[in-house]
C-alpha cells in the first residue's frame, strides 16, 4: 500500500462482506451473524443466466483469491471432492501470484444419480464431510478447519441433493432485475457495439427470455453476426 503498511491477504469474512456489496439485486437477508461472517461455505442461488458465476468471479477477485473453478455436473462422484477441491483448498498460494484459492463449485443441483453420484453418499456428503471435519493436517495432528470459501452456484436451491449442504452454509440469493433495467443495460452494450436496437425490440427479447441475461446476449450476438 501508499502509506507503507504491511500488505496481507484476505481476511475471513472479507468474501461475505464484498458479496453483500456487490449487486443490488442479491437477497438481503438479515443482518449477518459473526458465524455467518465467518462461515467458509456459501450457497448461490438463482434462475439461469443471472450471473451467478460472474458474480462470485468478480468478488473472489475483490476480496484478493485466486479461483478454482469446478462443475459438479462433470465431478460426480466423492473421490472428486478429495482429489480435487482438497487438493485446491490446500494448495500453497504460489500458483495463484501469491493469493490463496476460492473453489467455486458451479451447477451442483445440475448431477443427480445412484449412491455414487450426486446424491446423499455421493458428491454433496463429501462436500460436508470436508466442511465438518476440515482440511488435511500431518499424521497424528488434528484437521485444520476450511480457511478458505467453498462457493456452491445453484439453480434450485432446494434440491434434495443439497439438503446436508443447506444448514451448514450462508445462502445468498439471485433475482431477476426489473425489465427496465434489463433494456436500459441492454441499449449501452448495443450502442458499444454499434447495434440499432430500439427499447420496445429489447423490452421484448427481456420478457421472452424471462429475464435471462445471457439469454439476451447470446440472442444480440447472433444479430450483430
């Protein structure tokens, strides 16, 4: 920093606080707990194409992590849980320049399947197991607890499969932002890209794709090809 203080990494909570920062249209839930503020697991919630995923790219980037990507849809079983977000949650910080990691976890409500897949002995239970019991620690010493966030996205956050998962866990909820505001963000990016768009065309293609941002877009692209 300019006035030659100590630089050092994030702080727990600091994902929370940036989260509740970021966007006008994530849920406020009630004023936060010190064990939600210190709570390393976070379940977001939404309908499709919201931006869930950009979101808790952007804010892991805020709050100073590097991010690990994860689609539980192509990681199904439990040995991904220990083969996978173990190994990044432990990794050292010097792959990330010096930031430690955020495992971001997207489409975890995506896989269901028999008692190796997504379901109650399957992804999600060693997903808790991991939570409950902390990360690795050399032999004869106790587990160390999560110190770093586990971001699970969701589409239906009250999926069977994510029953184990939901108590332990601070949800953050996604909603649709009013149409016009939708169309108006819409009309800056055509002007960008110099796309003639009126506001009726836009208001239409909003409430055809229910609000679906990247619906919008991928819609728009197609047009200016």
């Amino acid at each position: 920093p300019a006035d030659g203080s100590k630089a050092v990494g994030p702080r727990r909570g600091t994902f929370f606080r940036a989260s509740r920062a970021s966007t006008a249209w994530v849920a406020r839930s009630p004023p936060p707990t010190m064990a939600m503020i210190f709570c390393m697991s976070f379940l977001l919630s939404g309908a499709p194409g919201l931006g869930k995923t950009t979101l808790a790219h952007v804010v892991a980037q805020h709050a100073g992590y590097r991010v690990y990507e994860l689609n539980a849809s192509d990681a199904r079983t439990a040995a991904d849980v220990e083969s996978r977000v173990r190994t990044a949650l432990e990794s050292d910080s010097l792959r990330g320049h010096g930031r430690p990691t955020l495992v971001v976890i997207d489409e975890i409500d995506g896989a269901t399947g028999g008692s190796d897949a997504l379901g109650t002995s399957g992804f999600v239970r060693a997903l808790v197991r991991l939570l409950e019991r902390g990360a690795g620690a050399p032999r004869g010493k106790k587990s160390q607890p999560i110190l770093r966030p586990i971001v699970c996205i969701c589409n239906d956050l009250y999926a069977p499969a994510l029953r184990p998962l939901r108590p332990m866990s601070q949800i953050v909820r996604c909603y649709r932002p009013p149409t016009p505001l939708i169309t108006r963000r819409l009309r800056e990016i055509c002007a960008r890209e110099c796309l003639a768009a009126d506001a009726r065309g836009l208001t239409m293609l909003c409430d055809v794709s229910h609000g679906d941002i990247r619906a919008c877009l991928h819609t728009l692209e197609l047009l200016h090809r």
